[in-house]
C-alpha cells in the first residue's frame, strides 16, 4: 500500500524538520543525538526531539521545497521576539530536566501496575506495643542472631556491648565507618574482630558484623561485589555450615543496584552450601507496594527464599515502615525471628533470630 510520507509526517502534527542532516556535514546537535540514541535507547526519543527543535531555532535552514510543513510559519520572523525567547527558555528547561532524570539511572522503562507478590505483607499498624523486649526468651542454648541500623557505630559501641553481649552475631548497618577508624575502639568484649564493609570516598553507609569467639568465622569476599555494600561470612555452628549476608542499599541508590544484589546472592547459591541467611537494611519497605519493594520480593521468589519479618522495624512520628529484614533459604533454619525494642536514641528496632544449637 502507497504511503505519501511527507503527507503523513504533516497529517499527525509534525512540524519541525527533525531529521534532515545539512549537505555539507553533520550539526553538533545531530551528533548528540545520535550518541544518545546508540547509548540509551528509544527511551531518549524525547530530548532527541527537544534537541532538534532547540536548535533549529538558532539556525537558518535551507527551506526545502519538496517538503511542506503544517505550520511552517512557527519558524518565520513574523513570530514576536518575546514569544521566540519564551519558547527558547522553556525547551532549554525541559531538555536539562530530562538530562537529569535519563542520567538518575531510576528511569522506569516499563511502568505499570504492581505484579501481585506472592511474598505476603503484614497489616500492622503503626503500634509500637508489638514490639518485643530485646532479651524476651533469651535462651542461652540457642544461636542467636540480632541486626540495627545503628547509624554511627563509633560512639555507640559501649552501649551496643552493654545491651547485644549475650547474643551470638551482631549485624550493624549505616556505621558512617572509614577505613581509618577500625581500631580496637570498636571491638566487643568475647567477639571477634569485626567484619567490616566501609566506603572509601563518601560518608555515610557501611557494614559491620560482629561473631562471638567460640564461633568459626570466615569473611567470604569472593561473594561481594564492589558494587554492593555488603559482608558475607561462612558460619560453622552446631555442626552444620551457614551463609551469612548482611546488605545495606542507601535509599538513592540506581536501580541498577537490584542486579548487582541479586548477583552476589545468586554467587552464594551456587555454593555447596546450602543454609543462607541473609539481614540487613534494603531501604524497601514492605508494608506497601512500591519499586523499590517489588525489585527486592521479586529477588526473595527468584530462589525460593522466605522474608520472616512482618511487624515494622522503623518509626518516626507519623510513620512505620519495614525496611530491614530476615531472609533465609529454609524457613526450617529458626525457631523463631521477631522485632525487638529500641534502646538508641534513633527510632531503629532490632531485629532477633533464636537459631537451634
């Protein structure tokens, strides 16, 4: 079927001349495109046509006969001077926007309506009644686990000794450590040396892992992407080999961050063994649906995994939200997992797993 292309450009409103490329050579503006397009996609069509029309607007081009535009005249000198500069200002705002958002690296490609998660959420309310006491059923036969968003570990170490002693692992995320500082200030009296994962250029962020001495510990890098804030430790306990992964993902991270966690955990799976457990804080709260949530159940049904914790684990005024959580690859693996009171002056609540000896 014969298709007039000039008349069908002109019937669905397109009035600028977009894509005709000088005789002589290429314009600066057709060479950012093109770069755009090779690097990014159909998704930067948009500011490909914001660039074109920005500087068509600063150029004189050779009219072309055997090429009619609808409204051909928007170029013409008849157009006030106010009105040019008006629209010159305007495309020049929304090119550097979409610059910026198309630079985030959190530009969804595919929008749409959550996928129904087959990870069940809690309804819980904000009531800070369900939480328990951190040393409720405390049973010294058992392995325990504990996880805090302590947000500055250096100063709070006598205070997390005071309260977490008795507890087999402790997991620290957001320690705002540097390499500089992890010095024998920041032990714990009959823990070992503690694994740490610190950021080398901005404040901020970091990992840190403490394990009681009468436990074998080894720091498992080889499952750590230097993209991911993360500690992986292989455990032996009661006879039996553990994965331990603690994560931090900083809340304005790119979303390309999702790939490189699900990296490091698809690593440990591919290990001989079998028991995981992973904690941390993934700034993705669970108690509603949102991306950031939907990336991390989407990697938790990926390999089968189980999430235990439903309560709320942050609080402020106004709000709850589950951001940390515990994620096993056998549910079989605790006894019991659940969300104990706060002791710091920040409203972050631990979280305690009871582990079988």
């Amino acid at each position: 079927m014969c298709v007039d292309v000039c008349s069908y450009l002109a019937s669905v409103g397109l009035f600028y001349q977009i894509a005709i490329f000088p005789k002589s050579s290429l314009s600066l503006s057709d060479f950012v495109c093109i770069n755009l397009l090779l690097q990014y996609g159909i998704k930067c069509v948009p500011i490909i046509i914001f660039l074109h029309v920005y500087s068509s607007m600063g150029l004189n081009h050779t009219k072309h006969d055997d090429i009619s535009f609808t409204c051909s005249t928007i170029r013409s000198t008849s157009v006030p001077i106010f009105h040019k500069s008006c629209i010159f200002v305007s495309m020049t705002l929304l090119t550097f926007s979409y610059l910026l958002l198309l630079l985030s690296g959190d530009i969804e490609v595919n929008p749409g309506p959550f996928p129904t998660p087959t990870v069940t959420h809690s309804t819980s309310t904000c009531n800070s009644s369900t939480i328990t006491p951190i040393n409720t059923s405390f049973d010294p036969r058992r392995f325990t686990f504990v996880h805090l968003n302590v947000q500055s570990l250096t100063h709070k170490v006598h205070i997390l000794e005071t309260e977490l002693h008795n507890h087999t692992i402790l997991s620290f995320t957001e320690t705002w450590l540097h390499e500089d500082n992890i010095t024998s200030d920041i032990d714990i009296h009959n823990f070992q040396t503690p694994f740490c994962r610190c950021r080398k250029t901005k404040t901020g962020g970091g990992v840190a892992v403490y394990v009681k001495d009468n436990i074998f510990a080894k720091r498992r890098v080889d499952l750590e992407p230097t993209t991911v804030e993360c500690v992986w430790l292989e455990l032996f306990m009661g006879g039996q080999s553990y994965l331990y992964g603690t994560f931090y993902r900083p809340p304005n991270s790119p979303v390309s961050i999702w790939s490189d966690i699900e990296y490091s955990i698809d690593l440990a799976f591919n290990t001989k063994i079998s028991k995981i457990i992973i904690t941390g804080d993934f700034n993705a709260n669970l108690l509603t649906n949102n991306y950031q949530s939907e990336y991390l159940i989407n990697i938790i049904n990926m390999y089968n995994m189980t999430q235990l914790i439903e309560e709320p684990t942050h609080f402020t005024e106004e709000t709850c939200t589950l951001l940390d959580v515990i994620i096993v690859s056998d549910s079989n693996i605790l006894e019991k997992a659940y969300v104990g009171d706060c002791f710091l002056d920040k409203m972050y609540v631990i979280i305690v797993l009871f582990m079988r000896r």
